[in-house]
C-alpha cells in the first residue's frame, strides 16, 4: 500500500500494482467494489472527490475515475517526474511531483455548478527549487511542503507566493503538510515534530513587493513514530493509517463513533406494534393521521410536542441541542443496531404501516425485541432537516443508500396496495430499491390487510396480467419528493450515473418478479409456501390487531390503532396463522374445482371437434370420388353446342356466374371475387380449372366460371 484516501463510503487504496481499489464496509467486513486501472506505475497519492476519485503515479499522471469505476474519465498530464500528492477542493485539483513544479488545475463545468465531472484545464503552476513532497488547499489560498523543508502559501487567484514558513534548508525527506483548520497550517518534520503555523490574516503581497518568511512555528506538537505508519488520509472522524505495506488500519474518533452507532441504529418491533400507536392516539386529533401530520405535531407545528424532550437532549452526531426520536428510544432500550430498512412514504398513514407490520411479523414468527428497522422518520435527526433546513448533501447518495441498505442487510418494501401504489410515484421509494437491487440486497413486499384482501380476489379470479401492468407504471424521470432539492439531487444522481431506463426497468422487474410468484404461490394447492416467500409477508396473514370494533384491519379503521396491552402474543401468532391456513386452503380448493370442470368441458369439446374432423375427413373422401366420375356423367347427359364451347347446356336447371375463389360446404354460400353469393345444394364439381381454388371438407376443389347442378341420381 503506497496511498490512502477515506470518505463517508470508502476507503480508497493505490499500490506498487499500480492499481486503486475501492474498498466498502459490509457486515462481515471489508470488500472491494472496484478496481480501478490505467496507470503505469507506482500509485503515490490518491484523493476523493464528491463524485469520482483522483489517483497520481510515478508515471507523472493523474487519473480521474468515476465511482461506479470503468475506464479513466479523464488523464492529466503536466509533470514529468513523479507526482507525490494531491488535493481536491471544490472545482480546483491541486498536484505536486519531483520535477519542482505543483499545479493547480480547474474544472469549469464544476464551477458553474453544472452536472457531470467535466474536464479539467490548467490554470497556473507553482514553481519550486526543489521537489515538492506535498500540496494542501486553504481558504482563497494552497500550501506546498517542499523538500527544502519550508512550506510556502500561495493565492488562489493567480499563484501568488504569499509567504515562506519555515527556513529552506537541505533535507533528504523535506516538510509534509497535514493540512488545514481554518487559518492554521500544520506540518510535520521528519522527527515526528508537528509544526503549527498561524496564517490568519495573510495577505497577497503588492506589485512591488517580496513575499514575507517567518522562519518559526507559532508552536509545535510531539507525537509518536512508527505506529502510525508512513501513509494517512482524514475524513471528517476516520483516519486510515498503513503500518506495514500489506495491511491498512481504519481509525475513527470517540465522537465519530458516536455519530456512526446513533446513525446506524433502528426502531425495536415491539415499540412500533406496542407504545407508538397509544402514542399516536394522545397525541393526533386526527381519525387517521399521516406521518406528515406527525411530523407537524412532534417538530414544525406552532405547538410541537418534541418526543420525550427530544429537542433539549444533545445530538450524538453533532453535540448540539435536538435528536433524533431513535436516540431518545434507545435510552429506554427500545431501540437497536438496525436489522432492516423500510422503503416508505411519509404520505402512509401510521395505521396502514402497523397494519402491515403485524402481519409480517405474524407469520415469519419474528422476534419482536431482536428486530430493529431503519425508518428515516425515526432514526435521521428531522431538528437539522426540517426544523433548522440543512441541506442534504448531494455527495454520491448512490453509494450513501448502498452503504446504509448493505449495513441492515434486508429491506421492507412497504406498498400502500397492488393498484397503481403511490409508491412507485416517490422518487425516494424507486431509488431505494434500484439500490437495493443492484447490490443484492433481499427484499420484501408488505402490505396492509385491506390490500391483502383485494389482491387475493383479484389472484384467486385469475387477474394477473391486469395487476402486473398496474405495477409498470415507473417513470423515475417523473416522481416526486417532499423535498424539491432531495427530488433534484437524487435525479442529478441517476441522470449522471445510470440513468432513468436502467433504474426503471430494474424496479419493474422486480415488482413483475413479486407479483408473480406471489400469485403461484396463492396456487400451491397444498398451502406449503416457504415462510420467507412473498405471501409469507403480503398475502397469508390476517391482522392481529384485536379491537372491539367490527373491522380487525387498522389500515381501514383509523382510531385501531394498536395499545401496548394488544401486542401479538406467541399463542396469537400460532391461531392467526392457522385460521388463515384453513381460510386459504378452502379458497384454493374452490379454485381446483373450478379448474376441473373447466378442464371436463375442454375435454368434452375436444371430443366434439375429433368427430366433426372425422366426418369431413369422410366428406372429402366422397367429393375426391365425385371429382374423377362427374365430368364424364356430365358430357353423357348434357353434351356442349356445336360451334359454342363457352356456353353452358340449354337444359340446365340452374346458372350463375362468378370469378375468382371462393369456399364452399355442401348448402353453404360461395362468395365469388365480384360479390356474388351462390348458394350451391349439392357437390362443387369442375368440367375445367378455368376458375380460382375452392375449399370444401378439406379437400381442394377447381371450378369454372360457369357451374351447373347435377341432377338427382
């Protein structure tokens, strides 16, 4: 390992093998997602952008790759020698190499804040006296750390020098900068000696002026050697060191750790079935509320409740007043390492969620308190969001959803119903399963009882072709979000990714998958369907909810929802399911039935349509012996004029013309190309085959224009 680079999704990797790799967190560790290649040497210096990654080599290039890997996107090239380091800030990339030169290139598109990663140009080099070991951006300014062992600040815009730090000296391994806090620079030397340098009110010197040095730090750090490796990247509360040359350690601070557990926890099963509908009922005046309407009575209405006093509590993420409702949760042990994400809408009333919940958690027996969902409404911090309106950062939410969906391990996909669902109109919604999807991630359809009803009639009566096309409808390109800038940033995502096509067509299929095996389930005449397949969790349940009211369904009655005296017991569990068994069983046996007498009577007019093939088969036989005895019966009888063989015999009973084909069964009605229908009693026979083909009993007959019936006998 020769270079490191870490962000919120990866650590990033460069090697002797002259290759990158992207390295993701999942449950059992870490994997590789990509390899990213092209370089031709060893890679020294790698750093993460929001949405790709610049890698540089030995080969003096910089090479820039999207995360979804692939081919470079781009090849800079404008040093030498070998470059050491780089650094990205905002549309500015910054290099420096052997050759005594850093430069700083621009990306014009990523200024004007356009989509796309776009080309980089040039926009001005840094010279130097020696080679230049490593590069940081600054406020309006850039540090370098040169093996003469100063560090020089220069201005952002032209390349001014501002100032010298530190005195230039001869050095085998020269000043490496570890960055920027704000206006103080630190370096470090080659004794483990962490320089601090106060820059604050630095100005670019006049026309007529030098550069200013200061040859001392403002203060200086010791710190330890060799346990922290030669190579080190920072992002935010991790830091990745390499103590050998095959290993990588990933370090994160007590605040980062922090952040990480209360971001990654979910809701406990037995609170969402139990106290949070009691909740619901004290605290919402509605009849049936949205999580819409909650969020307006916990966080922005002009009486917000705060959950628990979540509003005074500190944030594990940021220290700051304001936490999430999950955070408050798990101080009472009502929450969890997530287990799953639930893939929802905030539209969905509370009443629909629980109702679907309860019958998942009925027939896959699951165990109420080692169960924990990530549901956003519950576990993001909604005082940044929708309180103090932060934005959401755009920074590759692709990679974002995959790390968090990879994390749970399983993913809830909870339809408000099978007809048109509004779920496939959020672009949240759409875009959490493509991801989920594309990295194998298993999900699972639930539903609410009412739904579950309908679709069992609708599968029973055999309407599935008209519920899958109701589930076609995904036109990503066209969904909706709360939010405009969340709608904008995750379409920025696809469109300059993996595009709209690719997106829809992997949710389609998989709604189309659903659908299908949930219907072949409801056919499998034995009720044996795996308890992990798709009508285990929409289909086979019914409701546990006990009410004194008519209707156990909650998603139909709105003031049902469930108290905590009502959670779903062992023994509920057990007679839940096998009242639905039996209930199931008799509905496909009805079904069987139905199918056997269909079955009886296609047999029957099988049979039907064997006879009548038989019989023409018979007739055709007879026509084929008319057809050789006829025309010398005809000639006996009836024998043509002399001198006119176009005219028919005088003693014809009956004539008429036609031309072109026609088709015709003993006392059918032949249609002739001009219009005419000729009723013909008896068998077509043919003196010539002046006329088109005929069809009678199978057999093919040739007749004239002129056609004439035999007489009887």
């Amino acid at each position: 390992v020769t270079a490191l680079a870490v962000n919120s999704h990866f650590v990033i990797s460069g090697g002797d093998d002259c290759k990158v790799l992207l390295w993701y967190s999942t449950p059992d560790g870490y994997s590789v997602k990509a390899t990213l290649e092209g370089h031709k040497a060893t890679v020294w210096a790698i750093a993460a952008g929001p949405s790709f990654v610049a890698a540089s080599a030995e080969d003096g290039t910089t090479r820039i790759w999207p995360y979804s890997g692939g081919p470079a996107h781009q090849v800079l090239k404008g040093h030498s020698k070998t470059i050491f380091a780089l650094d990205i800030q905002k549309h500015r990339l910054a290099t420096c190499s052997a050759d005594n030169t850093a430069i700083v290139w621009s990306n014009a598109k990523m200024a004007a804040g356009e989509e796309g990663i776009g080309q980089w140009s040039q926009a001005f080099t840094l010279a130097h006296d020696k080679p230049v070991l490593s590069v940081a951006f600054g406020d309006g300014k850039i540090a370098t750390g040169c093996q003469d062992y100063a560090a020089r600040v220069w201005s952002l815009e032209d390349g001014a020098l501002m100032i010298q730090l530190g005195r230039s000296q001869t050095s085998k391994s020269g000043l490496k900068l570890l960055g920027w806090n704000q206006d103080i620079l630190l370096s470090k030397a080659p004794n483990s000696m962490v320089h601090i340098w106060d820059c604050k009110g630095l100005k670019k010197p006049g026309p007529k002026e030098q550069p200013s040095k200061r040859l001392s730090p403002d203060d200086r750090i010791q710190i330890g050697s060799g346990s922290w490796g030669v190579f080190r990247a920072v992002y935010k509360h991790y830091m990745v060191t390499s103590p050998n040359s095959n290993s990588l350690d990933l370090w994160v601070t007590a605040p980062g750790k922090r952040k990480a557990a209360s971001e990654g926890l979910g809701v406990s099963l037995r609170y969402l079935l139990g106290s949070f509908p009691d909740f619901v009922r004290k605290v919402c005046p509605k009849e049936n509320p949205t999580f819409r309407d909650l969020s307006e009575i916990i966080w922005t209405g002009k009486e917000a409740i705060h959950f628990r006093g979540s509003d005074k509590e500190l944030c594990p993420r940021d220290d700051r007043p304001g936490c999430s409702i999950v955070d408050m949760l798990n101080q009472s042990k009502e929450a969890g390492k997530a287990t799953h994400f639930m893939s929802w809408s905030w539209n969905y009333s509370v009443a629909m969620m629980i109702s679907a919940l309860a019958r998942w958690k009925l027939l896959n027996n699951v165990n109420m308190d080692e169960t924990h969902i990530w549901i956003c409404f519950f576990v993001n911090n909604q005082y940044r969001i929708l309180v103090e309106k932060q934005p959401v950062s755009s920074e590759d939410l692709g990679e974002i959803f995959a790390s968090r969906l990879r994390s749970c391990g399983r993913v809830l996909v909870l339809l408000d119903t099978y007809k048109q669902p509004m779920y496939i109109q959020r672009v949240w919604c759409v875009f959490e399963t493509y991801q989920a999807t594309k990295n194998g991630v298993p999900l699972e359809v639930i539903l609410p009882q009412d739904a579950v009803d309908d679709l069992k009639v609708e599968l029973t009566e055999g309407h599935l072709m008209e519920i899958r096309e109701g589930l076609e409808g995904i036109q990503v390109e066209n969904a909706t979000a709360w939010s405009k800038e969340d709608e904008e940033n995750i379409k920025r995502e696809i469109r300059t990714t993996i595009g709209y096509e690719q997106v829809n067509d992997k949710v389609q299929d998989f709604l189309r998958d659903w659908i299908v095996t949930a219907f072949g389930e409801l056919m499998n005449v034995n009720g044996e369907s795996s308890p992990d397949g798709v009508l285990s969790s929409s289909v086979r349940n019914k409701s546990p909810t006990k009410s004194p009211t008519k209707s156990p369904n909650p998603s139909k009655t709105s003031n049902n929802l469930q108290p905590p005296s009502m959670a779903p017991t062992d023994e509920d569990c057990a007679s839940g399911v096998d009242r639905e068994m039996e209930e199931l069983l008799t509905e496909l046996q009805t079904v069987k039935q139905t199918l056997k007498a269909r079955d009886e009577e296609v047999a029957v007019l099988t049979k039907k349509l064997q006879t009548a093939e038989e019989t023409i088969e018979r007739q055709s036989a007879r026509l084929r012996e008319l057809e050789g005895a006829a025309p010398q019966a005809v000639t006996k009888a009836y024998p043509p004029n002399e001198g006119d063989s176009t005219k028919s015999t005088t003693n014809t009973k009956e004539r008429c013309s036609s031309s072109g084909s026609g088709s015709a069964k003993g006392g059918a009605v032949a249609d002739g190309g001009g219009g005419a229908k000729v009723r013909v009693q008896g068998p077509l026979i043919s003196p010539s085959a002046t006329g088109g083909a005929g069809n009678a009993g199978g057999g093919a007959v040739s007749f004239s224009s002129s056609m004439t019936k035999l007489p009887p006998g």
